[in-house]
C-alpha cells in the first residue's frame, strides 16, 4: 500500500507540461484586449459627456446654494478624471510598435491596464466631496429617513462594487501577465 509521502513523490516527480503561448495565440490576445479597451474608452466618453450635461443642468437650475457647489465639484471631479485617464493611461503610441515585439508590447499594455485598474480609489475618491454636498444641500432633503438611508446604501454600495470590479481586473490582468511571463 502506498503511504502519502509516497504518493506525494510521485506527484513532485511527474513531468511537467509546460503550455507555452505562441505568437498567434498573442496577438489574438492582444487584439482582444485592445478591442475590448476601446469598447469602454467609448462607453466611458459618452457617459462622462452625459453626466456632465446633467450636472451643468442641475448646477443651472437649481436654486439650493449647496447642491450647487456639490454639483460644480462634481463636474470638477469628472473633468479632472478625464484629464487624468488621458493623461497617464492612454495606450503607447504606434511608434512603440515597430521597436517593440508583439509579447512585449502586449505586456506592457497588461501593465498598463493592470495599473489602471489598480487605481481604482484615485478615481472614485474625486467624487465623494460633490456628491455629498449634492445630496446633503437638497436630494435628501424634504424626504423621509428610509429613503434616505436607501440613497446612502446605494451609493456606498455603487462606489464599492467599482472599487471591486476594478480589483477584479487588476487580478485578471495580472495573471495574464504571468501567463505570458511563463510562456
């Protein structure tokens, strides 16, 4: 009868199969990667535009002096966030592809989607100050507590539920990382 230790050496023994990735296999993964980046650089503009022509219209018609500045701040906050994302995550240039090879180039992207996603509390934190004052200065007011501490749950929840899809990411795009590290 084989004892654990036995059975435990010939798992430690048996060969390896080392599944290396090849270049097709990268550069599907890449143009996967680049297409599903754009798909939500798109989604991302077009909600950004629709948020701030919302929030300029609550800025202009509301009467509340508080939901004002808290809108103004979220505004600053989502331009801010803009200016940011472009500024520090956008996609190497062309250039980059002609001195680089596909695994490398495809790496550094992961990377740089990794960080991206990483960050995920850099670009929510912006907008705490504004939506707070927009709902202490009039959304809540005149409402009654239940629904208030609905809102609460909600936007607590809505910040944290980013937060962790962005982690998400992060892991996902660090093992792929690792994937093409040990091919």
């Amino acid at each position: 009868m084989a004892t654990k230790s036995d059975i435990h050496l010939l798992w430690q023994e048996q060969a390896r199969e080392e599944q290396q990735m090849t270049l097709s296999d990268i550069r599907t993964k890449a143009e996967h990667l680049n297409t599903t980046t754009r798909r939500w650089n798109v989604v991302g503009a077009v909600t950004l535009i629709l948020v701030v022509i919302a929030e300029v219209r609550q800025v202009w018609i509301n009467d509340e002096l508080l939901e004002r500045v808290g809108d103004a701040l979220t505004i600053a906050a989502l331009l801010y966030i803009a200016y940011r994302f472009h500024r520090h995550h956008r996609p190497a240039p062309p250039a980059a592809l002609g001195t680089t090879n596909s695994a490398e180039f495809y790496r550094a992207e992961l990377v740089r989607q990794r960080d991206l996603a990483g960050d995920s509390w850099g670009y929510l934190l912006p907008f705490v100050p504004g939506v707070t004052l927009s709902l202490r200065g009039g959304a809540l007011q005149e409402r009654p507590a239940s629904q208030v501490i609905a809102i609460a749950v909600f936007g607590v929840a809505l910040f944290l539920g980013v937060a962790w899809l962005n982690a998400y990411t992060a892991r996902k795009r660090q093992r792929d990382i690792d994937a093409l590290d040990a091919s």
